[in-house]
C-alpha cells in the first residue's frame, strides 16, 4: 500500500481516520504533519493523541522540541521526510496527517530553492517598520505585495531580503509541482457547519480538560513570566486589537505562544480578556483558520492522487475499501 495522507480542515476527523487506518493495515506508522504539535507539554491546546494510544501506535514529529525553541520550515519538512523514508525503510506504511496546509503540501512536494538568509542584510532590514519593508517589496515586485499583509513581519522581512539580493519569488505552489514521493491523499470534508459545530465542543472541552491550567504550567516551566510580565506593562493600556497585533511582533521568535488557544488564554491569565470571551476569540480564530484549510485544500482536488471523501455520508469502512483497491 503507497503512503497515505490524510488532509482536511480542522475538526473534520483526521485523527480518528489514521488511527483507524494505522490500526487496520497493521504495519503503519502515523506521521504528523501539524506545526504545533511539536510542542512539549502543548497536549490539550493541540489535541495530541495520548501517550497510551502513541504507545500502540508509533508517532512522529510530536513532542520533538520545547516552546522557546522555534521550528523553520525547512527542518520541519527535514525531519518529517527522515521519518517518511524509515517507515518505507521498514516495510511499513507511513500515515501522514496533515493539520498546517503549508508543512503538509511542501513534505509532499519540491521546495522552491532560495538562498541562504544574509545575516547583515536582515540586521538592517529589522531596523525598519513593517510599512518600510512592503514599500521595497512593493517597488520590486507588485504582484507579490498585494499577498501580504501589513502585518506579517517575518513574511515582509523575507521576502524583502530576497528581493534586495535579486531572487525571484514565485508563490504560485500550484505550477509545475513534483512529489517527493508516491502517494495517496485524502481530503475528508463535511458541512461547514458540523465543523464549527466541532470546533465549539472542542474549545469546550479544552477548557474543561485544564487547557487554563496547561498554558499556566508552560509559562512557569519555560520561564516566559517575566517576558510576558514586560510586555503586558508596556502594552495593557491599548486596546485589545492593538495587544493582539503588538503580541503577534513581539513574540515572533516563539511559535508556540502564537498557537489557537494558547495566545488568548495567555490574554485571560494577565487580565486582558476574561474566560468566556478568550474562549469566543479561540472559536472565532480556529473557525477563520479551518476556511484557510478549506480553501487551499479546493486547490487539490483536481490533482489525481487525491480523493476527497464526504464523511458525513461515508464510514472508514468506505474509505479503506477504496486504499485497498489502489495500487
């Protein structure tokens, strides 16, 4: 059987699906593909499968760094081909489940090669504000500033770095794409409202399972406190967009503190937000990011190695039926 990938947006039932797969095919191995699960300690913010079903089950690329580590995209997508290849290595069948759209489509396909960063060039780059970083952009590359936002810091410095050292960046990941490898994907939909349906029970849950709890424990075991105790001094007095966007740039060197949950209970600890309205803001941001997933996933459906499948229509039983008969 040639690897599986299992894509779909958030809360539709990726998890439960390569857990029934990995437990029907009997030699598999589950590989995430979710940005955030990497995470030690970040378990009920990210919906981990437990330790005990891990146990059962092998599992890669979860628990692999701390949150005051920062993962690139390259190593990312490094460390998840190494695990890829083992699992193929051994005679076993990879099972990849894809959460970030972004790390999922580049392990599956050629990354565009650009250079290595210019460490002197970035050091002055970072000196300028967000608005004199899209000005270069937009003086270079017009069709590449109406992409991004004014508040996408790391994209703007990026994308300025480069075009300063004259690379052409082509953001069109839908032209000309070679897989890495051989696969079969799947994109598992259902009505949009069944999924924020989900997504509403979960944040629920969460909170019920200690998610509170969790991001305190976080804050104290990986000494954030007394950065975080800075920030909110300087920035309290603002209105909460503008505590939202100054947190998105000052806090950039840690991922893991700009996760779905985790960010707006951090707003709830230092008084920002209270419990019901960080639990509104934590629903209303994963629902916008499952439209993202929606949205790029479309683009795959005209590729032939993928299959999308309704599962509010059609079981697991359907789905491996159809594995079964690809050869």
């Amino acid at each position: 059987m040639k690897p599986i990938v299992i894509a779909g947006p958030t809360s539709v039932g990726k998890t439960d699906l390569s857990l029934y797969l990995a437990e029907k095919i009997g030699n598999a191995e589950i590989v995430s593909c979710d940005s955030m699960q990497i995470y030690k300690d970040m378990d009920i913010g990210t919906d981990k499968v437990s330790k005990e079903i891990r146990e059962q089950i092998p599992h890669h690329m979860i628990d692999i760094i701390t949150p005051r580590e920062k993962m690139t995209l390259g190593r990312f997508i490094d460390l998840a081909s190494f695990h890829v290849k083992n699992i193929l290595n051994k005679g076993k069948v990879p099972i990849i489940v894809g959460g970030t759209t972004l790390y999922m489509h580049f392990l599956l396909y050629d990354l565009p090669i650009f250079s290595q960063k210019d460490k002197s060039l970035i050091k002055d780059l970072e000196k300028k504000s967000n608005k004199e970083l899209y000005s270069i952009i937009l003086s270079k590359n017009e069709k590449l500033a109406e992409k991004i936002s004014l508040q996408d810091r790391k994209r703007l410095l990026r994308y300025a770095e480069l075009l300063l050292k004259g690379e052409n960046i082509n953001l069109n990941f839908w032209s000309d794409l070679k897989e890495r490898f051989d696969f079969t994907g799947i994109i598992l939909v259902k009505p949009r409202k069944d999924i924020f349906s989900k997504i509403e029970k979960r944040v629920e849950n969460q909170i019920k399972k200690g998610l509170v709890e969790e991001v305190n424990f976080i804050l104290n075991k990986y000494d954030f406190k007394k950065e975080l105790d800075l920030f909110f001094s300087q920035y309290k007095h603002l209105s909460f967009n503008e505590i939202y966007k100054s947190f998105q740039t000052y806090f950039n060197k840690y991922p893991a503190l700009q996760a779905h949950s985790y960010k707006e209970i951090i707003f709830y600890l230092y008084g920002i937000l209270s419990l019901d309205e960080a639990k509104a803001w934590i629903i209303k941001s994963t629902k916008n990011y499952a439209k993202r997933q929606i949205r790029w996933l479309k683009k795959y459906l005209n590729f032939e190695n993928w299959i999308c499948i309704d599962v509010e229509n059609k079981n697991f039983d359907y789905i491996f039926d159809i594995l079964k008969e690809i050869k």
